[in-house]
C-alpha cells in the first residue's frame, strides 16, 4: 500500500527539486551560471535595481523585467549575486511547477495519473528545461505561465469557473512579462474566449463581461512594458536598448527575410537541438489526431494554441525579419548557432502530445494489444529522450547555448584582468551589455559603475567626465547605439584628452584615467575645493548631477 | 452597563386613530429602595435620590478604625452623648481595617445596644479606602468623619450640623495646642499642605468633617478621587475647586501628641502631603491630556436627570452632539506637535524635507490601509461557500418575535410600496412587531400611513417635537416601544427578500453566539445611469467581498443603516442610537463592538434599496455619510486609551482606525493625490519630483495606481457575482466614482469643522423596480 503522502504531485516536486539540485551544483561545477553573455546581463540587470547609482524601477531594462523583480532581492546578498545562485533559487519554484503542471494538464485531458507522470518526467529531465531552470534566463518563466495559462483556460473551458478565467489571464500577463514571445499568447487567448462565449451562445452582456474579466489581467504584463518603455526610452517598445522596430538590422547585417519553408526548417532543426527529435516530428499530427478522436476539437485546438504560442511567434519574428536564428544546418553567416534555445519554449506542446499519444492507445480495447502498443511507445519515448539527454549532458553538453552565448574569450578575460591592475578608486564610465562582464567581474559593487541606465548622470558624466568620474572605459566592439556613439565620440574630444591619460588599450575596450594631478591645480586656479569634485573623491557618495555644479560654487562636496 | 433610562415621563401625541397609533406610556415610579449592592439595577442617580429621601435627617458617622480598638467605648459613648437628645437620627459606621486586637468582636457586641454597624473591610488597606466603604454603605443625608482617637471632641457635633443648615462641608478647626513648638509646626504644615497645596485654610489633618451626603456622587466620579492619595485630601481640595460652602468650627485638641508612635505621626503626615502633591499633579496632568481622563460610564447620566427627552440621546461624552471638544482640541494638538517633533528629528538625522516625510508617512499608512484591505478581501475568497441551513419543524414552532422599525419621514407616496412588501414577508404575523415611527409635524406622510389599507398588526408611532429630527432619534422612540427579541430596520425604501426573517432566524439558531447578522445590500435600479450603476458596483464588492471578511476577522464594522438584524437587550444595553450622528449605523457598530457585541455574520439575503440617481442627491447623501464617519471617528478617539481599552487592545483598535478615520484618510487623500498627479502633469514641477522619487515614488505609485486599479477589478468582479453583467464596463470608471467620493469626503470634514450637522435626508422618488437587462 503506498503511503498517502506519496502522490504523484508530491513525488514529482521532490523528484524536480533534486534534480534541479543537482543540475546547479553540475553548472556550478562546469562554471556555467554565469559564463553566459545572457546570463550576466539578466544578473546585473536584477542587481542594478538595488545596487546602483540610481537603484530602482529605472533599471530593470528593456528585457521582459519578470526574471529581473524576481531575482532581485536575492541580489542584495554578494556571493548569490556574483555566483548566479542567487538566481537559480528564485527559479526553483518554477520549474517544480512547471512539471506539477504538465501532470496537471495531462490529467485534465484525461490520461491516468501514472501518464501524467510519465510525460512530466519526459519533461522535466529534458536537458535544456533543467538548464534553464537553473541558469538566470528567461525561458522557464515562459514555459510555466505558457502551461499555466493552457491549464487555466482549459479549466474554464470545462467548468466555467470565472476563477479560472482570471488565473488564465494573469498567466498570459506574467508569460508576456516573462519573455517577448509571451505577447503572442494575448491575442491568441482573447480569440480563444471570444469563440469559447460564442459557441456557450451566451448574451452580448455576459460576453462582454466575462471578455473584460480575462482581458484586463491579461493585458497587464504587456501594458506595464509598454509604459516601461515609453517612460524611460520614449518608445513603447525597446529593447535593450534598441527600437524593437529595427530588427535585427541594427546589428548592421541585414534583415533575414525567410520564406515560409526556410523558416519553418530552421526552426525545425532548431527545435531538434532543443528535445528529441521524434517530439518535434509527431506532436502536432498526435493533437490532430485526438482531436479527431475525442471530438475535442475546440478544447484541444485551444490548449495546442496556446502551448505552442511561443514558436508560432519565433516563427513569424523569424519570417519578417525581426530575429535570426541560426543552426549548423542553416548556417549562412559566421555563427554555428544562433537563438537555437527560441525553439525550447513549445515543450509544453509535444510533452502533452506524448501523452494524449499514450492516452490514445489507451482507448484499443483489447488489453495485451493495449498495453504492447503502450510499452512500445513509452520505450521509445523514453529512449529518445535519454539518447538526447545523454548528447546534451556528455558529449556535447550544451553546445547550442554555449557557442552562441559565452562570453568568456580570452580577449575578453584580459581586458577585465588589465582594469582590475589598473583600478585603484573611484568611479567608473562606461556601457552596460559590451561590458556586462568587466562589471561583474571587477568584484566592485554596481553603483561604481556610470551606465547608460543612470540617464541624466550618465549624460552628465560623458559631458564632462573630469567632473564626475575617474575611470572611462570605452567598448570596441559589439552595438551602435546612441549611448555608444556618444562615449566613442570622446576619444576626440580635446577636453578629454587633456584630462584622462589612456592607460590601456585592448581589442575589446580602452581604459582611461583621469590625470588628477592636472585636474587639482586647475581648480586650485579658480580656487574650487577639490572635494567638491566627485571625481577627485575617494568615497561612493551618491551625487546628484543638477546639485554637483552649485556645490562646486559654493565649494561643498556633493 | 448602560442603559436607557426608566424614569421617564412625558406628553405623548395622541393620534385620532387609536387602532394604529400608539403613543407610549408613562413608566411606573420607583418602586422600592435600593438596597445597598443593587446598585446595576438603576442608575447611580435614581440610586442617589431614593438614598437622600429617606435620609434626610440622619447621621452617618463613619469611623475608620486600625488597632483603634482600646478608644471605640470612650468614642461611642461621646458620639451617643452629642447626638441622643437631638432631633437627628444616626448611625454609627465602623469600618475595620483589617485590625488584630479585637476590634470587630467589639464592635459586633455593640450592635445589638446601640445603632451601630460593624463594616468588614473588603478592599486594601489604608484610611482613604475605609471612608470610601463607609460611604457606601451610610444612608444619612448628612456624614460625619471621625476619627475613633477623639482627637477631635464628638461634642462639636451639633455646632458643625448647625453649620450645615448654610455651608456644604464643615471642618472641625483645632485650635488649642498642648504647647507652642506644636502649635507652630501645626500651623506650618497647615499652610503648606493646606493653603499651598490644596488652596484651603482649614485644618487638613481634622479628625473631624461633616459634608453633605448628596455630594457624594459629585465627589466619588470626580476625577482626582483616587484612594491612594487619601479622602480628607481630597474632600477639602474638591470642595474648594466645586465652590462649596467650605466652613470651620473651632475646636480644643483633646489628646496627647504621638498617641499612634513616632512614626505614625510622621507618615500620616507625609503621606497626607504625598497626597496634597498628587491631587497637584493629578490637575495639571489632567488639564494637559484631558483625552487620558475618560469620565466613568456611571457618569454619563446625572443624578435625578428627570428630562422628559434624557431616553433619546446619549450622554454628551458618547454623543456627537458636541462635535470638537475641548480633548478632542488637545489631542489634535498633540498629534501635530508630535509630527512636527518627529519631522524636525527625521530631518535632523536624513536631511530629508518636512514634505518629503509628510507624504513619506502618509503613504505608509495609505499602503498598510490598501494592504489591510486585500487581506480582508483574500479573507472574503478564503470563506467555504454556506449552504442554505432551513429551521427544523422544532424551531419553527418556536420563532422568536421580531421587531421590525420602519422610520418613515415626508415619504407619503412610498407608503403603499413599503407596506405591500412588510405584508408580504414570510413569518408568522404574531411574530412580528411592525412599528412604523414619524417624525411629529410630517401630516401627510401620517395621513397617507393611516388612510393605507394596512394589516392589523402595523403600529405607527409618532416622535416627539423635539430637535433634532434626525432617524437615529426616531429609532430611539421606536426601540423603546419595540416587544421582540431581535430587532431590524428597514429605510422606507427598502425591499427585503421575503424570506429574510426566516434566514436570519436560522443564523441566529445556528449559532446562538451571534450578536448581529448582517444581509446583503443591492439596488433596484441600478440600470438609470452611470451614477446608480456605480452605485451598485460599490455595494457588489462591499457586500460579497469585503463585508463577509470583516464579520470573520471580528473587526469593529460601521454597519449598515438598514437591514441589519440586533438583539434588543444588546441595543438597549448600549444605549441604543446617537440622534446627533449623521452615520448612526457607523457608530452604533462600533459602540456595539465597544461593549462586547463583536460577534457578526452576512446571510445570504438581499434587500434592495433605492440607489440616488443625481449628482446632488448622491453628493448629499454621501457627504453626510462622510461627515457621520468623521463625527464617530472624533467621538470614539475623545478618549483613545479608554477606546483601545473597550475594543480589546492594539488588533481591534488599529481595525477600527483603518476603517472609519482610514476610510475617510484614503477618500480624502485621493482626492490629494489626484491634485498632486494632475498639476506635476501640467507644470512638471521639480519640487513634486524630487520629493516623490525613490522610495516615496514607489509606495506612491502601489498605493495610488496599483491599488485604484486592482480595486476597479474587484468591483468588476462584483458585480460578476450579481450577474450584473450590463454594468460591468461602468466599472472600468471606479476612478471616477472615487474621485466623486473624495470631493464628497472633503465636504464633509469641511462641514465637520465648521460644525454644520444638518441631515440632509436622501430624496426616493417611487420608481417601480424592474429587473436589469443582463
């Protein structure tokens, strides 16, 4: 008799929190929580909102902020922060819920507890959802509120629970703030309530009513971003920095307009990378096919919609030119691979796919058939799984992620290496993404750093950088934003010149130091305390732009 | 406990028709003495009458007596001497403290030969707490304090009764002293103790006094009276601050010095200065922070107040009839003293601006109000769905009679509407006490009411003519004459469900420590226009996802003004409606929660009322509900410690001030906010952004746009529930209702201070309910 306590829920929660366990403690081992150019931004990004020069809401970035407010209070603890931990415990719970819901959902469509279970291990022991659950990015947000959002709305669908409708909505709000393909999941969403009212034939009112319930949650997450964007960068929406409307030609290479096949391949092998390919290949025929067979057409063609949202979006980003996505065998520029982990947050799709598989062969009614054709499927299941996992984890592990995203080249080490020699006090100017890590790896803490995000000190602090700070790092390589172009620009800058010595040169960035000697008899000439002069100050005191130059006056430090 | 006062006597306005209007009669006299001890069956001014009546010419002497059992023969027998031949009656009052040589077997022994009674002492030990039991037990009209050594000759007494024909208090004055060095020093601590300290030239430590037996109810609530600062003390400082006759009589000092030891002398003496100082103290302390002082609940009615209105209106200090007092004044003082202090120091220590900590506070406290809030709500969504509970056939047969109030004022036209609906109610009719109560003067509204084809069981009753004309005043009339054991009001307007009764009845049978139900409130016509559509929106979320949670945490709850369902023991208990409190059921709530009466559940049944359909009416109505919240928050904190006390400590207190001051804060402040956003928008305003950035910026924000947004959704949802679903986009513009809110908010505190309490009575035009197009 199994105790009652070892329910299927349960066992998977312990099950995903172990493994979860151990799949940091392998990438901490493998130093891989932070090796990431990706992983380190989000990290800074959720660490600028309480330790920087202008901590709070202005720094949580043009990324979907999610992942930054959640990671943000375990940021204030030093070595959670710089080692990533502190990330990956805040998405612990998610990715145990992730799996309780694949079970959930499988249940709600009617296949036995112990088919759930089995397509929620399949689930949770892919190599790329355990990764993600323990690496600070974005896709397992996603993955969640995305199952969150199908389990919610299928439970209206079936039991007209208004309860259900509001979870729903809240789902696809928080999927939005999760990651960008999260916005489709809002329009998808509100068709799938407006046909769901139609075919319960219910009043205009009711409809109207019960439209608004769902839509006001659901369009929370995009609304916030939208506003986000519009208050900080005078565009409702950026990202990173960028104009979400230039696409990838800001990067300077051009649209990739795909035709429709091109595009469909190059998701498809990507896809592969991401979970087994037999998966990628039968999931959508299997939701075809038990939608025919159970007659479920609606339901069934609601929660596929909604689960496989997220690729729809990549696929149309990737068609219009908006994203590039790249995989050795579609390889068409430098890069091997390129946005191969877009393809990973559909999983929800195959994984309910394999069990409505197995929930249909459950239906033949003659028992050893029956089982036969179950054991066979679940064998090969199984061992597509364990054959990709095995690739993933031992041959090549995690090859996909790691070319595209690591940081960590020798250039690079060196140029952090050569600051750090360098660096004796006060502050630094320079950009953030080029330099996400020279900023986490100099140990200092975050409000040493001018960045872009500290707006008008950081227009301030390029205007006349002797004022304001002692170190000037300017980036070579990688963007051509505004803020880029200005820091570039000071190189010819005759002030500039006069009043910081270049103190080393690497391919991947100048460092410049203020000549304070120079700095010190010039004001003494006006006769202007040098405490006056946060650049000239040894202490961390945080300044305020408009108050520096009337200090200066009346020759108070800031 | 409080109660309504029984000696009432007053002219009641017959009406022509005798089948329907009553008119309350007269309550019978004072049927018997009190009897010591019996004193919670009348009030302390009944008591003090009927004691005076039949003590008119009679002594008490009271004799407080420690070890003093070797002067008692000598002290009898000298008291017998002075007072046997006279034309007074006396008794001798012994009050024993605790003493070990004999004293009480004495005393006993006496009993039976003289008109004397042995006090066992019940409380702690010392003189002050002895005179205190003396006194409640003596019966003269006239008191004599004695102390046993015979100091003080007994024989002064009838030149000290004579002196009482004029003066109030009399003092025995001892002026012959054994020898000068005593005389001197006696005359030294008199002036100090007694001209310094207590502002009285007489002899402080006489042991010898003679008063007024009717003083005693002025001096026993007088707020200094405090037994550990001695009774003789006190007695003569009060009656100098009272403008008492205070008068001396001249008498030898009959015994040796130090006849109670060295150092009974010495500490009777410090300790009577000890007192002096107190009673100093005491004064100033009490002047400074009158809030502090709470008057005894005894004291909220007057000896002998034979008024013929006294049972319509509660005592001044539970009334709103005062409006700003003179605690209220001083305590609105020290709060802003307070805040200036802590500002002048959070600005000393941060560097942080008096505006920026202003609204750095006041946005903490608008978040744990908006969070408080959600938790009662989330509260609400916790509660398992009830099931309907129908009464078994058993207690159906044993209903319990209900009183139902209908206070009816120049609503002619609503009679027919108001009396079809009572009439169809589903309760046994000998059950049900219908009392119909009108305002004296309103003709038409009485005629319409009397040429009504009505039931037989429909009582009217008219008010008396007394100002102010308010409902609470009338319900007061009505309670009194009400006959059941639970009791329910319903406005002229109102529909209940028809089975309303009967569920209430169940609730209460289920479980019988309920003290009110609450039931539901709707509108009937919430479909006229966005202002009744909002209306309704309002009242959707209170009462299906706010109120419910409340009645489950047991906070002190304003409570509705109709359709709430009361014991009427509790109701009289509490002294029953303020006639001078523009929100009533606001405060009878909370008075209710003051006085025990916490326990509250929400039935699920609805009484629709009529939702006001302009913008001036609702301004109104509004405003004087607002200004009833701010009349009931200065009523409750004139006395905070006593507040916090009565409601059960910090929980209860800090429910009670988020709700009706916090209820009136956040209006207000929307209001403030709404400004604040509106004029940085226009100007954009550095000052504005620098004193809302950082942290203030975003507890702001939550509290301000988060909170107004999450609770337009919870309106929208509310009036899901109802299946309201043609309204439900009218709540999309919750915003603006509130803001409308504000407006009205401020209004009222503006009428507050400038202490206009009109009531503006709602106008209910007779509209035919007609279901909402869903």
């Amino acid at each position: 008799m199994i105790h009652p306590a070892f329910t299927h829920r349960r066992v998977l929660i312990v099950i995903a929190a172990l493994a979860w366990a151990a799949t940091v403690l392998y990438l901490s081992r493998l130093d891989l929580i932070t090796s990431t150019h990706d992983e380190i931004t989000h990290i800074i990004s959720g660490r600028l909102i309480v330790e920087s020069l202008t901590p709070g809401f202005s720094q949580v970035g043009f990324w979907a902020p999610l992942l930054h407010l959640l990671i943000m209070p375990l940021m204030v603890v030093p070595i959670l922060a710089s080692s990533g931990v502190g990330a990956s415990i805040a998405l612990l719970p998610f990715g145990c819920v992730s799996v309780v819901l694949v079970y959930e959902l499988c249940v709600r469509l009617g296949c036995s507890k112990n088919v759930a279970f089995f397509a929620a291990s399949l689930f949770l022991f892919n190599p790329y959802i355990l990764f993600f659950s323990g690496v600070p990015m974005a896709e397992i947000l996603l993955i969640v509120h995305v199952l969150a959002c199908a389990y919610y709305f299928d439970k209206w669908m079936c039991t007209r629970s208004v309860g259900a409708l509001i979870y729903a909505g809240v789902a696809v709000s928080l999927a939005s703030m999760s990651r960008f393909e999260g916005f489709l999941l809002i329009p998808i969403t509100l068709c799938l309530v407006l046909l769901q009212l139609w075919r319960w034939k219910v009043s205009f009112n009711e409809g109207r009513a019960m439209f608004l319930l769902f839509f006001i949650p659901a369009v929370f997450g995009f609304t916030f971003i939208m506003v986000y964007s519009y208050v900080y960068s005078e565009q409702v929406l950026a990202y990173g920095g960028y104009s979400l409307s230039g696409g990838v030609s800001i990067n300077g290479n051009g649209h990739f307009d795909l035709p429709f096949e091109k595009t469909a391949a190059t998701i498809f092998y990507a896809a592969r990378y991401m979970m087994p390919v037999v998966f990628v290949v039968f999931s959508l025929p299997v939701f075809i096919i038990a939608s025919l067979v159970r007659r479920e057409y609606l339901r069934l063609f609601s929660i596929g919609s909604i689960l496989a949202s997220p690729i729809i979006f990549v696929y149309f980003v990737i068609l219009f030119g908006k994203l590039r996505m790249v995989t050795p065998e579609t390889a068409n520029v430098v890069y091997a691979y390129e946005n191969v982990r877009y393809a990973l947050t559909w999983i929800g799709f195959p994984m309910i796919a394999c069990a409505l598989a197995m929930q249909l062969l459950a239906r033949i009614p003659w028992k050893i058939p029956k089982l036969a054709a179950m054991t066979i499927l679940a064998s090969l299941m199984l061992f597509a799984e364990t054959v990709h996992t095995y690739r993933q984890y031992f041959i090549s592990p995690f090859t996909p992620l790691l070319t595209e995203l690591a940081i960590k080249d020798e250039e690079l080490v060196d140029f952090v290496q050569q600051f750090n020699e360098q660096y004796d006090y006060g502050r630094i100017l320079t950009l953030r993404y080029s330099n996400d890590f020279l900023l986490i790896q100099t140990g200092l803490t975050l409000d040493h750093f001018v960045l872009e995000y500290n707006y008008r000190h950081f227009e301030q602090a390029v205007h006349e950088p002797w004022v304001f700070v002692r170190w000037v790092v300017i980036p070579e390589k990688r963007g051509s934003t505004q803020s880029l172009a200005l820091l570039q620009k000071l190189k010819t800058n005759k002030a500039f010149i006069r009043y910081f010595e270049l103190v080393r040169s690497t391919p991947r960035g100048s460092i410049y130091r203020l000549r304070d000697t120079l700095l010190r008899e010039e004001i003494a000439k006006f006769g202007y305390s040098p405490q006056a002069f946060p650049s000239l100050s040894s202490d961390m005191t945080r300044w305020d732009p408009a108050l520096v130059y009337s200090g200066i006056q009346r020759n108070q430090a800031p | 406990m409080l109660g309504i006062k029984s000696k009432i006597c007053y002219n009641q306005k017959i009406m022509s028709d005798d089948m329907h209007i009553q008119s309350t009669q007269p309550e019978e006299p004072l049927a018997a003495l009190v009897v010591p001890g019996a004193e919670d069956d009348l009030t302390i001014g009944q008591y003090v009458e009927a004691v005076e009546e039949v003590g008119q010419n009679k002594v008490s002497v009271i004799v407080p007596c420690a070890n003093d059992r070797r002067w008692l023969p000598g002290c009898f027998e000298r008291i017998e001497a002075a007072l046997k031949e006279t034309e007074f009656l006396y008794e001798i009052l012994v009050v024993d403290d605790h003493s070990r040589d004999g004293t009480a077997a004495y005393v006993r022994s006496q009993e039976s030969a003289r008109p004397v009674r042995f006090i066992e002492k019940r409380g702690q030990k010392g003189r002050a707490i002895s005179i205190k039991e003396g006194l409640d037990v003596a019966t003269g009209g006239l008191i004599v304090l004695l102390d046993p050594d015979l100091r003080c000759p007994p024989e002064a007494f009838l030149n000290l009764v004579r002196r009482l024909t004029v003066d109030d208090v009399v003092v025995a004055n001892r002026e012959k002293y054994p020898f000068f060095a005593y005389r001197v020093f006696s005359r030294v601590y008199r002036w100090i103790v007694g001209v310094l300290l207590l502002s009285v030239d007489v002899d402080v430590r006489s042991g010898l006094k003679l008063f007024r037996r009717s003083l005693m109810h002025e001096l026993r609530f007088a707020p200094e009276f405090d037994s550990r600062i001695g009774f003789d003390a006190f007695l003569l400082y009060h009656a100098k601050r009272s403008n008492w006759a205070l008068e001396t009589v001249s008498v030898p000092y009959t015994r040796p010095m130090f006849h109670h030891g060295v150092w009974g002398a010495v500490s009777s003496r410090v300790s009577l200065v000890v007192g002096a100082v107190n009673i100093r103290f005491s004064q100033i302390f009490r002047w400074l922070f009158p809030f502090l002082y709470p008057p005894q609940p005894q004291e909220y009615f007057e000896a002998g107040f034979t008024n013929i209105n006294d049972y319509l209106f509660l005592a001044p200090e539970q009334s709103a009839k005062g409006h700003l007092t003179r605690e209220v004044y001083f305590l609105i003082f020290y709060v802003f003293l307070f805040i200036f202090v802590y500002f002048h120091f959070i600005y000393l220590f941060t560097g942080n601006s008096f505006a920026w900590s202003l609204f750095f506070h006041i946005a903490i406290v608008q978040l744990a109000l908006i969070i408080f809030k959600l938790y009662v709500v989330w509260i609400t969504f916790r509660l398992p769905p009830q099931p309907p509970r129908m009464l078994t056939p058993d207690e159906m047969l044993d209903l319990p009679m209900i009183s139902i109030i209908l206070p009816v004022y120049k609503e002619k036209e609503i009679i027919p509407q108001l009396c079809r609906r009572m009439a169809e109610m589903r309760y046994p009719i000998d059950k049900l006490d219908f009392i119909f109560i009108f305002e004296s003067g309103d003709d038409e509204t009485i005629q319409a009411f009397l040429d009504h084809e009505k039931p037989a069981h429909f009582k009217g009753l008219v008010s008396p003519d007394v100002k102010p004309k308010t409902k609470p005043k009338a319900l007061n009339v009505a309670l009194r004459e009400t006959k059941g054991e639970f009791l329910v009001i319903f406005d002229a307007e109102t529909l209940p469900e028809p089975d309303q009764f009967m569920k209430a009845m169940s609730a209460f049978r289920s479980d019988p420590t309920l003290d009110y139900i609450h039931s539901r409130i709707d509108v009937y016509n919430p479909g006229v226009n966005w202002i009744t559509k909002s209306y309704a929106a309002e009242f959707s979320f209170f009462y299906n996802f706010f109120l419910p949670g409340l009645a489950t945490v047991r906070s002190p709850t304003p409570i509705s003004g109709h359709s709430v369902y009361f014991r009427r023991e509790q109701l009289i208990k509490v002294g029953g409606w303020d006639a001078y409190n523009l929100a009533e059921d606001c405060d009878i709530g909370i008075r209710m929660f003051r006085n025990g009466y916490k326990s509250a559940s929400v039935i699920d049944s609805y009484s629709w009322e009529q939702s006001t359909s302009s913008i001036g009416d609702w301004l109104k109505q509004r405003t004087r509900w607002m200004q009833g919240f701010v009349q009931t928050s200065m009523v409750n904190l004139r006395f905070p410690a006593l507040l916090w006390k009565d409601l059960g400590g910090l929980r209860n207190f800090l429910m009670f001030m988020f709700h009706v001051p916090g209820g009136v804060f956040l209006n207000g402040l929307n209001l403030v906010q709404w400004c604040i956003l509106v004029f940085w928008y226009f100007t954009r305003d550095p000052n504005v952004q620098s004193i809302f950035s950082g942290v203030l910026l975003y507890i702001s924000f939550s509290s301000f746009i988060v909170a107004n947004s999450l609770f337009t959704y919870f309106n929208l949802l509310g009036l899901l529930y109802r299946r309201y679903y043609a309204l439900v986009p009218t709540a999309l513009g919750s915003m603006f209702y509130w803001l409308m809110l504000s407006f009205a908010t401020a209004r009222a505190i503006l009428r507050f201070f400038r202490q206009e309490s009109t009531w503006d009575k709602t106008n209910h035009p007779v509209i035919t309910p007609a279901p909402l197009k869903l």
